[in-house]
C-alpha cells in the first residue's frame, strides 16, 4: 500500500522564473533552495515542500511541449495546505501584493473549509487552504 500524507513538490514550467519565483518568495514566503541554470530546473522551497521552475526554452522545459499561455496551462490549481489559518490576515497579505481575494469554503483533502484562490504571474491557478471548521461548528463562507 502507498500512504500519500501531502504534497513533496510541483513542477511549473514558466516563461519568467524570476518573475513567478519573485512571486512565490513575496507573496507566498518561499526562498529559492537550489538552481540550476546549467538544466533549466530551479528548486523553491515553501513551507515542507518545493516548487520547481522550469523556464520553457531551457533544456528541460523543451522537453514539455508549447509554452503557458492564455489557451493554455501546464497546471491548473496547486492548493497549499496553511496551517494555522488566518484568512482576513492572509487576505491583507494579499492585497499588499495587489491581489484581490476571497475567503470560500471548498472541498479539499481534509473536507470543506476555507479557501482563498487566485492567480500566480502567468495563470497558474494558486489556492491557499485553511482546516475544516471543528466537529459541530457552523462555517460561513465570505
């Protein structure tokens, strides 16, 4: 049997790493961990996982076809699981960022719960993704 506990690492291939990376270190609070420019394939940590960048004309993002664009996505949403939640401080975060956001409550591994989903730099859908409210609690959804 294979016990999948959370996520190890994500893989975008992007057309400007500094800007996506720029984003999920800012934003999101991730530092880079290790690049390599000689492949095309730089490592950002966040939290207890990693982000990888792959810019499309380096040698590995060759490999993966035609380029993020507007008709297409490489990733659709990765949700981040944030622990502990603070959804009007996440928001304010946010906003700081000039990213408007909304707290709604959405199904992911741990049940419904809140959730604040938006846009990175070139589309890829990013969702932040608070605990289900306590056993017998009433939830409301902003």
């Amino acid at each position: 049997m294979i016990n999948i506990e959370s996520a190890d690492h994500v893989v975008l291939r992007v057309l400007d790493v500094e800007k996506v990376g720029a984003f999920y270190i800012d934003v999101l609070g991730g530092r880079w961990d290790r690049r390599r420019d000689d492949i095309g394939l730089h490592h950002l940590r966040l939290g207890n996982m990693m982000i990888d960048l792959v810019p499309v004309d380096g040698q590995l993002g060759r490999t993966g076809g035609a380029a993020p664009g507007s008709e297409g996505r490489n990733v659709d949403h990765v949700a981040y699981r944030v622990r502990p939640w603070d959804g009007e401080a996440i928001l304010a975060k946010l906003k700081s960022h000039g990213i408007e956001g909304q707290i709604k409550s959405r199904y992911g591994a741990d049940g419904d719960g809140p959730s604040i989903f938006f846009k990175d730099p070139e589309g890829n859908g990013v969702e932040l993704k608070g605990p289900p409210p306590p056993e017998g609690s009433v939830q409301t959804a902003g």
